[in-house]
C-alpha cells in the first residue's frame, strides 16, 4: 500500500509526493493538478517495475499533511 501525501508551500503551491517510490513527486497550483502529475509519474514507476520484474504496490491511501 502506498501513501500519498500532500504539503503546501509557503508560496502556495501543492507538493504531492508518494515516499514508498523514490522521486515520485510533483508540484501543481492546485492540490487537484499536484495528485493529477504525482499520480502519472507513479503509475510511471511501477510500470517501469513491472518491467524489471519487481513487486509494484497499489496507491489506495490518501494522507493529507499540512
């Protein structure tokens, strides 16, 4: 199970960030456009597992931190 975890800037923008897939994560205006790319990139991640034959959890834990 992964988490996916959201922090706002001092500036405003949204972090959205999966710390269970090193390098998954993404900013966006909005905390709607930060899951949107942080979401892609993850499915990115895992498909790139599956490749190589690894075990890819699901993202089914949303963690709103601020």
């Amino acid at each position: 199970m992964l988490r996916l975890e959201f922090d706002r800037e001092d500036d405003g923008r949204w972090l959205a960030e999966v710390a269970a897939l090193p390098g998954a994560l993404a900013y966006g205006h909005t905390k709607d456009e930060a899951r949107m790319k942080v979401e892609a990139l993850a499915l990115q991640i895992r498909a790139d597992r599956l490749d190589h034959g690894e075990t890819v959890p699901q993202l089914v834990e949303l963690l709103v931190r601020r």
